[in-house]
C-alpha cells in the first residue's frame, strides 16, 4: 500500500484518486472510449466527416474534422478549479497552427520547425473565435483554451472552416458549458451558381468568398466574406444558402453530441446581485441619462462626465453593501450605465450625439497631404482620423506568403499589401510601440481584403498601402478603406473604382430566448457607430465596397445569433451610407491621377539581344550588379531577352538607362562574316582555352584547347602560345544559346585556308 501524497494525485475525471490500482484502472475505462462519428453530406463532391474518441482523450473534448483528405484535430480544455477573477471578459484563448508537415513540407526556416505566428494563422484563430465566444454563458469565467492542430492539409480544401465546425464539435460532446452548436460554411459564387465549401481551384475562379457561422434557428453568428464587387441581391442569396447548409451540420453535431457526449458541468455563474444593481440604478440612472442625452458631449467629455457619476456612485453603493466587494460595486455600475445607454435610443429615437439611426458623422477629407511621398491621403469622419500612404516598389519586394497558406489560396506572392497601424496616442493612451498586436493584424486583413479588388491586375509594382489611426472613436476599419482608396488615386493607381467603408450597430430588447426568433425582440440598427455604440451595442457590421457592389464584409457579433432578416437589414443600410461616402470622396477626388508623381517609381522594359546578354551581365554578374548599386534601380530578368528595370525616380531611371547604354553600345564592331579567317590578338592564356580579340573593341572570347591543334592541348603555352601573339582563327558564328562566339584553329591545320583578315 503506497502512502498517498500530493506529489502522486492524478487529476482524472472529477476528482483526485491516490491508489495507483484506482489510477490504472480509471485511465484504462477512459481511454476505452469508443470513437463515434458523423458524415454530414452538404451536397458537394466530399462529405464533411466529424469524429471524437480516438485523440487526445484526457482533453475535456475533442472532435476531429476532415473534408476531402484535409483533416484537423480540435481540442477543448477548460479549468474547472478555478475561481473566476475580477473581470467582465471572457478569458477564451483560440490557437491556430499550421504545420508544415501536414501539408509535406519542411520549414526553410535556419532551426527547421515550426516558429511563429502568420497573418494567416492569426485572422484563423480570430474567426474561429468569433464564432464560438457568443455562444458561452453571460459570467462564465473561467479559462479555457482551443487548440487546433492540422493532422493532413490536401491543398484543395481549406482548413478553416473545418476547424470552426471541428471546434463546436469539441464543445458539444465536452463537459464544459456551452450554447451551442454552431456550423460554418464556406460559399463561393462560380459562374454565376452557389457552391457550398469550393474547392481551391473553384475559389480561383469565384466572385465571393465568404465563410458564415450559424447557430439554431437560421440565426447569425459571424460573417467573414470577401468578394470581386458583388451586388448586394446576389450576396444576400449566398448568405441564406451557406446558413441553410450551416444548420445540417448543427444537426450532425448535436447528433455526435448524444451518442459522444459528456455531462455539462456545474460551474459557477458571476452575476452581480439584483439588489446592488438596483441600488446603482437608483444613485446614478437619472445623471448617466442626462449625460447621453447631451448631444454637446464629444468622446473625452462624455467619458469625464461618466467617470465623474462613477466616482460618486461607487462609494454609496460601497456604504450600502458592506458585505459586496469592490469588483460587483464596479459592474452594478457598468450594468446600469449599459441599460441606461440602450434604453435613451429607444425611448428617444436618437443617439448620445444627436444623430438619428441612419446618419452619418462629419466627413472631411485629402489628398496630397505630402508631396514628397508616392501617395497619401486624409480622412476624417467624427472623431476617427486616418492618414494613408502609398509606397512603390518592384516586384521583387512582393510578399512571399508561407507553404500552407500558398497551398491553400494558390497564391505564393501577393503584391499588394496593407498594413494598419493603431498607436496608443490615438485614444489618449501611454503604450510602448511594440509588435503589430492580434487587432491591428485583424483589422488590415479587412481592409485589404475591402481594397484588394480594386487593385488592376497585372500592376507593374508592388504596392505598400499603410493606414495609421491618429483618432479613434469608432470604425477605424472602415475610415481606412476611405483614406486608402483616396490615398491610391493620389498616388496615380488606376483602381477599378473608389472604394468606401461604414459600420452599422445593433441594440437590441432581449425577450424570452425560447420563442421563435430567440429571445431577439426589438432592435435598432445604427449607421457609423461611435466607440461607445460599439462597446454597448450587441452588432459590429462593417461593410465595404464600390458604387457597384460589395468587396469586404465582416460581423463581429456578441449575441448567440442574430436572424438573418436584421443582418438583411443592415447590408442595405450599410450599402446606402456607402454611397453617401462615396459621393463625399468624389468632391475631394474623382478618380485616379493620370500619370505617377514626379518623384514616383518608374518601370521599364529592356530588351537585350542574346549576342549582348554576357556584356549586359559582365563576368559574375558584375556590370549588372554595379548599375544597379550605383543607380538604385532593381533589374530582373522577365525571359532570354527580355528584362524588367525598376527605378524610384525618374532621375534614377535616366542615370541606369545611360549606363546601360554604354554597356550595350556598339563601338565600330564589324560585321563577321560565317566561315572567314580572322587574325586574333591573344588577350589572355588559361588552363582551358586561350581568350583572343578579333578587333579593338571586342570583348575577349574563349578559343577552346579542344580547338587549338588537331592534337591534344593541356594547356596552350605547350603550343608556344603567350599574351600580345596572334594567330589565326576561323568565325563559325554565335552558340544560339548563350551568345559566344564560335572560333577554331585547329580546322586551319586540315584544309588550305584562305588569307585571313586582320579587323585590326
């Protein structure tokens, strides 16, 4: 018998067990388990299959995903001893890995393993986030965390998705407590038909791609798309296919969930007291409701006034419940000032700043800010500022994406590229400039998938777009997908055409969640939500596109669904201030400059015959290498002949142009004639040839040992050979290949030869 000790308690099931026979015998019955599964057909070529009780089964759950022979495995873990700290957030952390090995590859990178976070892994684990963090009970505290681990990726199916509905799987049969499931879809618009989760080579030639999460119900959950100018009908057309299709497999899920699933916890709930909350209510509900009700406040103003409230408040809430501590006092506050927010909208049908449901804050904007750089633009709606800018480079500085995500998409470069940077100053706030952070990551994906359409094809440069926020109130996004559609007209890009963006809010009037809308109840929609919207409000749609139709949507739900009716209602909301902004930005500027601006980059086309091709390179690459170190221009060779020259002024391009033109000038060369015998002058003696000149101006080519002498030659002193001699050769023209020049000695020692010429 082994005295039982801390250092030898097992964590298994819902308890600790010290006897080891108890230990062995618990783990065996839990490994025991047998796997179950479900195949969900969607009405494509491959069935989505989703498994659990094979892996990772000391998790709290686990569900592997596999749709066509790309397969991940989802796990889910959650602290059950935990007690919930002093926080109103949730503390969900989402993983997204991709790995080289799933997809056959060894990382290039110096150490050879799998290192740190893309763009692509990041916006991955932010939308499987999204998708399931509505769904967990309001005052669930506790950590948990979601692994997603890529077991094979195909390169034809995309492995996002899978992981979405992999992740509610893992959920549902776990014994953590959860609302859902949830199913997410991919949907692509190909030829003008609806297909349900493409295909990569499907994707290629869609107009939309768009990935929607729906819960029960045909609700909602999160919206992620991206499209080639779609209209608006035929957008929301794939949005109610892919929530049709989404709810089959919620039904396939909560079918694995009975025959696999686990009991549901008992966890403790946080809610702060009805009477503290009452007793807020009453100290602060009559001050918080003149406060939104003075359209005068601006975002620091109407803060102050609220800390001012707080301040107050607190105290008194403090002296009544002595027993309460400071964190239920702190959200009684926030719980009465949310209610007290919501409710001024409804009961008076406007905003904190006076603005009705549909309007649009003040917008001004420029262009030309500053004249030195390729393109830069201003734009100012409320109290959000952008500044964008536009920087040219060739197209040798495009960006390489890494194995997976190339595998994926079937894009291995992409050369246009923006980046969104939001500093601390921009909400009054000290912060070190560190890293790009998860959000900003986030929202320059959104804007650049809004942008990215746009963009011709083909673009002689790389385009680097930046967008940094130096005011932040409200839909930072989205005023970058304004100042960056400005910023690439001013910079002489000639986009399809101007590109807006706007985010609509929701406030909604929950009723009981078991009647057939779900508890929704009434809602408002609001047009270019402020901070405090965004914070208070339950809906964050922001909605971006061209005159024409639609280019980026995303929704960033707090709701565990929302019906598809008011997101209806939103994408045309959404779609009428677009063009209100977008008749704003055409005052300032119409369309793009006709020509770059005078100190922007130039791009060329240099062809170069292949008899000149080894002097237009140099020996090592070395003439090529000085213009373009001298000069600053980029050379890259496009075929045999053919090379592109990149330059980043005009200035620039003239110098490089002159350069290579002295390179490639013709100095009195002759015209050499097949056949003929030439005196050449010995430039240089080596191990395999002797280099020889036929006139003034030639550069040295090679006279082969092998046509020296009609006998073997090891080196051609044995043949009495030096430098400054002269000898005769015969010209047999140029190899069609590299270009050098064909000469032989050795055939002048067989047959008579005729008197040779000296160019001399």
């Amino acid at each position: 018998m082994i005295k039982p000790t801390m250092s030898r308690c097992w964590r298994a099931g819902y308890g600790y067990i010290r006897d080891r026979t108890h230990i062995r015998r618990t783990i065996v019955s839990k490994l025991s388990t047998d796997s179950q599964s479900v195949d969900i057909s969607l009405g494509g070529a491959e069935n989505l299959k989703l498994s659990t009780g094979q892996l990772a089964r000391l998790a709290d759950g686990c569900a592997v995903g596999q749709l066509g022979d790309t397969s991940v495995m989802v796990t889910a873990v959650s602290k059950t001893n935990q007690k919930p700290g002093n926080t109103s957030f949730l503390p969900l952390m989402v993983d997204y890995k991709q790995k080289a090995a799933a997809a056959g590859r060894i990382p290039t990178n110096y150490f050879r393993r799998d290192l740190a976070r893309s763009d692509h892994e990041i916006l991955t684990g932010r939308m499987i986030d999204r998708s399931i963090r509505p769904l967990f009970a309001s005052g669930f505290f506790y950590d948990t965390h979601i692994a997603c681990n890529l077991l094979a990726v195909d390169g034809v199916n995309d492995p996002d998705v899978i992981c979405i509905n992999a992740a509610s799987a893992a959920l549902t049969v776990s014994d953590i407590p959860w609302n859902g499931p949830i199913g997410a879809v991919r949907v692509g618009l190909v030829g003008g038909e609806y297909v349900i989760n493409p295909t990569r080579k499907e994707r290629e030639a869609s107009s939309l791609n768009l990935v929607v999460t729906a819960s029960r119900r045909s609700s909602v959950v999160m919206i992620d798309a991206s499209g080639d100018n779609v209209n608006m009908n035929d957008f929301c057309k794939a949005l109610k296919q892919g929530v049709k299709a989404a709810q089959q497999i919620i039904i396939g899920i909560e079918k694995l969930g009975r025959v696999a699933g686990k009991v549901k916890r008992d966890v403790d709930l946080v809610k702060v007291g009805d009477d503290v909350v009452a007793a807020a209510r009453e100290l602060s509900a009559a001050k918080l409701a003149a406060i939104f009700n003075d359209a005068s406040h601006d975002k620091f103003s109407r803060d102050d006034a609220v800390q001012g409230v707080r301040a107050e408040t607190l105290p008194l809430i403090a002296d009544a419940f002595p027993g309460v501590d400071s964190w239920q006092c702190q959200e009684s506050f926030n719980v009465v000032c949310k209610e007290v927010f919501r409710g001024q909208i409804f009961a008076n049908y406007s905003r904190c700043d006076g603005r009705g449901m549909t309007d649009l804050r003040a917008i001004s904007c420029g262009v030309d800010a500053y004249p030195p750089l390729h393109g830069s633009a201003t734009f100012q709606r409320g109290q959000t500022q952008v500044l964008c800018t536009v920087t040219f480079d060739s197209i040798e500085s495009a960006m390489k994406l890494d194995p997976i995500s190339s595998l994926a998409s079937g894009i291995k470069e992409k050369n246009f590229m923006l980046h969104y940077e939001f500093p601390p100053y921009a909400t009054n706030e000290i912060g070190r400039l560190m890293a790009t952070s998860r959000r900003e990551v986030g929202h320059g994906a959104l804007a650049e998938k809004a942008l990215r359409a746009v963009i011709p094809e083909n673009y002689p440069f790389t385009i680097r777009l930046t967008s940094e926020v130096l005011e932040s109130n409200g839909s930072s996004s989205m005023a970058s997908v304004c100042g960056g559609s400005l910023a690439l007209m001013d910079a002489g890009v000639e986009i399809n055409a101007p590109c807006a963006g706007v985010a609509v809010g929701l406030i909604t009037r929950r009723t009981d969640v078991e009647s057939d809308d779900g508890g929704f109840g009434e809602y408002k929609l609001l047009t270019d939500i402020l901070g405090i919207e965004d914070y208070f409000g339950d809906m964050d749609f922001k909605l971006a596109g061209t005159k024409k139709g639609i280019t980026a949507l995303q929704a960033d739900i707090k709701l565990p669904g929302v019906p598809l009716k008011v997101i209806m209602e939103a994408i045309q909301q959404g779609t009428s201030a677009k063009s209100e902004i977008l008749a704003i930005m055409h005052k300032t500027l119409a369309e793009a400059r006709k020509s770059h601006k005078p100190n922007g980059p130039v791009s060329e086309e240099l062809n170069v015959p292949l008899a000149k091709r080894a002097r237009f390179i140099g020996p090592g690459g070395y003439n090529l290498r000085k213009i373009m170190a001298t000069t600053g221009v980029t050379v890259t060779q496009i075929d045999e002949e053919n090379f592109s020259v990149f330059a980043p002024t005009p200035t620039a391009m003239e110098e490089a142009r002159e350069r290579m033109d002295a390179v490639l000038r013709d100095e009195r060369q002759p015209e050499l004639e097949f056949g003929a015998v030439y005196t050449a002058r010995i430039a240089e003696l080596r191990d395999v040839g002797v280099m020889v000149t036929l006139y003034a101006a030639m550069i040295p080519a090679l006279l082969h040992n092998s046509q020296l002498d009609q006998r073997k030659v090891s080196h051609p002193s044995a043949l009495g050979l030096e430098v400054g001699g002269e000898i005769n050769v015969k010209y047999f023209g140029r190899d069609p290949v590299s270009g050098r020049m064909r000469l032989s000695r050795k055939v002048l020692q067989t047959t008579p030869s005729p008197a040779a010429k000296n160019l001399t």
